[in-house]
DNA sequence: TTGAAAGCGCTAACAT
DNA sequence: ATGTTAGCGCTTTCAA
C-alpha cells in the first residue's frame, strides 16, 4: 500500500550476481553444485534487493502448497468456542512451527462452509486435512478418507473406521470414571451423556454401561446433553426429577458438569455426600468449580500435536498406524 | 492416495467440449462472449470430467492468494487458550464464508512464529492480514502497518496508531463499569488491571482513572493481573493485604474476576455487601459464577466480524475509516 | 464471438 | 559446476 513496487523475481536476483537463473534457484533451496564463489554472488543479490521466493509459483511448480488445513466439521458454527479445540489448535501449531506449513482453519460448519470443505478436498488446495468432530454418519467421513490428499482424523465418526486417525480413549476413560464411583459404594449411578452421533459422545457412554455391567449394578439412569453447560444443567433437573436418590453421576464433559454442579446446588443436594461427580475432560475450570471437580483428563494439546505428526508422516509417504491417546483419572474433591 | 489419476486440466475439458481454452476459461468464471451452446458443452464437459480449478495456478496467474490470515502475536502460545480468540475467529469465519477466500490461522507466539508472520507478510503469501494482539511495542506493528498487502488490527497497540484497525471502546467500557461502583456509593475502589503492555490493558486502566478523576476520588488502588484466573486471584490477595477495607473492584477481565472472587470468598467477605466487583468482557461463564458477575459487555464476534469486513474493503481497493465498537454495562449480581 | 499466444515466477530434467 | 529449456495450469491481452 506504500510504495507499490514489485517483489523482486529470481531472474533479477540471477542477473545481478551474474548467473543463471537455476544457479540462483539452487542457492535458494540450499541445492548442490553450486561453487562458493556464485553462492556468495546470490546471497548478496538476494539481500540487496530484497528477494524472498513468491510462494504461489513455488507452489505451481513443485505441486505442492506448502499448507495443511485443520477442519472442523459440525452444524454450528459457535461449537469452535469450545476451549477444547482452541487447545488442540495450539498443540497442531507447535509442530507445524517447526515446518514450513501454514495452517489453514476451515470451519464447516455450514452449508456453505461443508461444500468449500468437499471442494478443498477435491482441488488440492492444500497438502494435508486434519478433520474433526464430524456428527452423525457425516458423507464427509467416507469422502475425505479416500481424497486425493492425506487425511487425519480427530477422533473417530460413528459408524466409519477412518485409516488414519489420532483418538483420546473415551470408552476407557469413562470407565475409569464410572468405576471410581463404584469403588467409593455409590449404587445409583446415572450419567449425563454428550452428543450420542458424535464418536466421543458414544464412546462415553459405553464406558459407562462397561463398568456398571462389570459392578451388576444398573445401567439405565441416562440423559443426554449438548456438552454445554445450560445443557448439563437440564439435563441434571431432568434426572432429579426421574430418580431423587441417584447417589452419583458420571458427566461426559466438564462444561456440563459445571451446569450440574449448580442445578444441584440448588437442589440443596451437596456434593459429593449426597451426590458424588466425574466429569470429563480436565479443562482449566475443573480446577475451580466448587467442590473442584474429579474428572478425566484427555490429552488435548497431544492430540493436536499427534494429529499434526500423523499428517506430516503421512504427507512424506509412510503409512503410520492409528493412534489412540490415554486418558486418567484426576482425583479432586467432587468424588 | 486412491487412485492416483491426476485431476483434469482446463485443456482437457476444452478439448472434451470442442472449444478453445479460452472460451472454456470464460466459462468458468463465467464471463461473457461465449454462445449459448459453447456454454453448454463446456459445462457438460466439466462435469463429465469432474474438472475442478487448480487453485494455485490461478492465483499465479492472477497474482491473487485466495487467502487471507488471522494472525494472532504475543509472547505465549497457550494465549489463544483465552476464549476471546476462539470467538473472533468465529465471527472472522461468519463473513470469509461469504467470499472464496481461506482462513489461514499464524500463532506468531515464537521467535520462529514471528519470522514466518513477517515473511508472511513480505511475500505476499496472502491478499490481506488481521494482526492481533500486539504486546509492548512490538515492530511488528510499524512493519505491518506498511506491508504491501493490506492489513487490518484488531485492537490498538501501545504507542502507536494504526491506519487500519476496529477496536472495543476499552477506555469508556472501564469508565461505564468504574462509574456504576461510584454511584453505588463505594468509596475505596481498587482495580486489577490485565497486562499493561497491551493495548486493551491499558485503556482500561485509564477508564478507571478517568472515572475515579470525575468523582474526585483515589485511583491509585492499583494492582496487576495478566488477564489469567489465577492471576486475579493473586492480585485481589495482595489488595486486600495492602487496602483491607476496600469496598469495589474493578476487574479488567472476567477470568481474573473469577479468581478474584474465589480469594474474596476464602477471605469471608461477601460479595457485593462487602465488596462490589465489576469484570470486563461478558464471558458466557459471568452467568455463573457466583454471585453472577455484573460485567462489560465488549461485541466479540462483531469485532472478528469488522475486521474481516475491514479487511476486504481494504482489498477491493476502498480506504475504510478505522471502527470502535461499542461496550455496554451488563448489571447481575456481584456490584 | 472466438482463438492464439504470451505470460505469472518458479523448478527440474537434461545437456554441456 | 553450469546453463538451457520445457513445463506447472490458469488468465488475459490481442488480433481475427
């Protein structure tokens, strides 16, 4: 907006030290057979004017983009406020720091947003997709794990093994939750479910169902949530109401729990002597809620950070084998 | 990583349709001069071959990325944590889906961050730059405000005024909050300021003082948070240590509002009878804490919205008047 | 309305 | 070690 003058080309660089355009083009990709003498020449040429590379036709020639895209599959577009992907975008950005990869964020949450998603995939417009959180049985899925380009998933869609993706064991974390409450004599166990068509929702709550049939105990005290808090919260009314003497509630994610945590509060019932609390996830807050909360960690910033390193590994030509992340139980005061 | 059959080019479908690549070019971008029927053949053709623009070329060819980037600076890259972020990214998001432009996402919260964001920006690697979040008197600022693509700030950096930038109405919104203590009567009112070599964390402070200036009253009740939870818990300690009789607060962010009130909390005193508390921010978690934060409501997803908006004037060439959103006092119950 | 041809700026295979 | 040459796939004058 300044001075409009033009970038610099390569053959300007090449003319000023007084070589051949791909003796320049060596130099700058630190190629060799170049002598020292014409090394230097460049490097100088380069400096003086300023040179640096124009990405675009770097990219036309070597076919290669130089970015990757994060994508986050869902029906809203305010699901990205969940502090969990934010976490996961700084641990995908702490590999691709080290690379020369930009990262390109695609939020596909709309109708709109899914068909620039499809179009992305198709056009090669970038190297590599990292893809979340799709709901239900998503076409996506399928479409996505046969592009043309590397995909990785975050975490696993409902009814669709992806071939490569990177997942926190939810099932064993839920468990580990629920047997905890089992373990402290609690016999009224219920649960606060997430979003049952998304991968995580339902694997959580089949960790749930997998300890109470171990303990014989019953497996039927169930509502459901959004994993939002207002969600949590109604649906903690909801189960009051249904079983008054439930004596624990396993909860699929901190922000519910949080909103369970107040209905409860008002309910008069203290936790965790009336009402023993797990929830899931580890977020920040978990620490602070009144009592603090017992929950699961999941591995959030790793989980970006793996789904990163599976994608690069996969863009160099390997083919790594599925990952799932550990998850472990964080005792607090809540249960 | 199916097959391997590369897409189609623009000359085979030109060849497909029986047509010039010329005429088939027009077509795809839908331009005039092309008879109704060369038209048709070569959107049959398209189809048929399933051909897709190659993105990368087009943009060599038009000198246009297709690309814009949201680039986030500071010091720590947990910082994109605050959910601050995720929400102007959402609202960023609301309007590139209108456009074909990508998102392109740079935490430059690394040495090496800050080098790829600066030959970021000298390479033309995208049509247009969102910068937020500068700390100190960060060269960046100047650097960016004089790149050659267009870049819009989203809020103003310390000492300096860029051409292009939507802010929150900072300043006024710590004036509204600090006023409405004064009004309540409160007569020792301390402030926990975020950090001061931020833009945003200093104009509160100076609402602050400006309001306590009108009121004729002390305004040096000062002490510093970093914008954390834990943060405002430590300075609400050491205030009350120092000033045990305070009877407000005004508190530069939610989070650290929330810390805050947990120290309050330990330390007895009740809230608002004992002592007002204001936040800034209106996080969705000012609902429900307790007592409900009484806080400043600052338009997040409008100023993800603004800058985006900002940003593609300024690319369609337009020289659009720098924007301060408005911040409005939210009354709950803690002042 | 149509098509030929000249780029956009870089890389890479090939010949020297 | 060095330079020549032919692309990468698209847009866009320009002349017809």
């Amino acid at each position: 907006m300044d001075a409009p003058r033009r970038q610099p080309t390569l053959d300007e660089v090449a003319e000023r030290a007084g070589v051949s355009r791909s003796a320049a083009s060596r130099v700058i990709n630190n190629a060799p057979h170049v002598s020292r003498a014409k090394r230097e020449a460049v490097r100088r040429a380069v400096d003086d004017l300023g040179y640096v590379p124009n990405a675009t036709a770097r990219a036309l020639a070597t076919q290669q983009v130089g970015a990757v895209v994060l994508a986050i599959s869902g029906d809203d577009p305010a699901m990205f406020a969940d502090p969990f992907f934010a976490e996961v975008v700084v641990g995908v950005n702490s590999v691709l720091e080290e690379t020369d990869l930009e990262l390109m964020l695609s939020l596909a949450t709309s109708t709109r947003g899914q068909a620039r998603l499809e179009q992305l995939l198709r056009t090669h417009q970038a190297d590599g997709v990292m893809l979340m959180s799709l709901h239900g049985d998503d076409p996506l899925a399928a479409l996505a794990d046969r592009a043309s380009v590397p995909v990785v998933f975050g975490g696993r869609p409902l009814n669709f093994e992806p071939r490569y993706y990177v997942d926190a064991d939810n099932r064993g974390g839920a468990r580990l939750a629920t047997e905890h409450l089992v373990k402290a004599g609690r016999r009224k166990i219920a649960t606060i479910t997430g979003r049952l068509d998304e991968g995580a929702g339902m694997a959580r709550l089949q960790g749930f169902q997998d300890a109470l049939a171990v303990a014989g105990l019953d497996s039927s005290l169930i509502d459901h949530g959004d994993f939002s808090e207002d969600g949590g919260s109604l649906a903690m009314s909801r189960l009051l109401e249904r079983t008054p003497d439930l004596d624990a509630v396993f909860i699929a994610s901190d922000q519910m729990a949080v909103g369970a945590l107040r209905t409860l509060a008002q309910s008069g019932r203290s936790v965790p002597a009336d009402v023993a609390i797990v929830g899931f996830n580890d977020l920040p807050s978990a620490r602070h809620t009144v009592p603090p909360l017992t929950t699961i960690n999941q591995p959030i910033h790793a989980l970006g950070r793996e789904m990163a390193r599976m994608l690069l590994s996969l863009m160099s030509g390997d083919h790594p084998s599925p990952l799932i992340l550990p998850t472990r139980l964080v005792l607090r005061d809540s249960a």
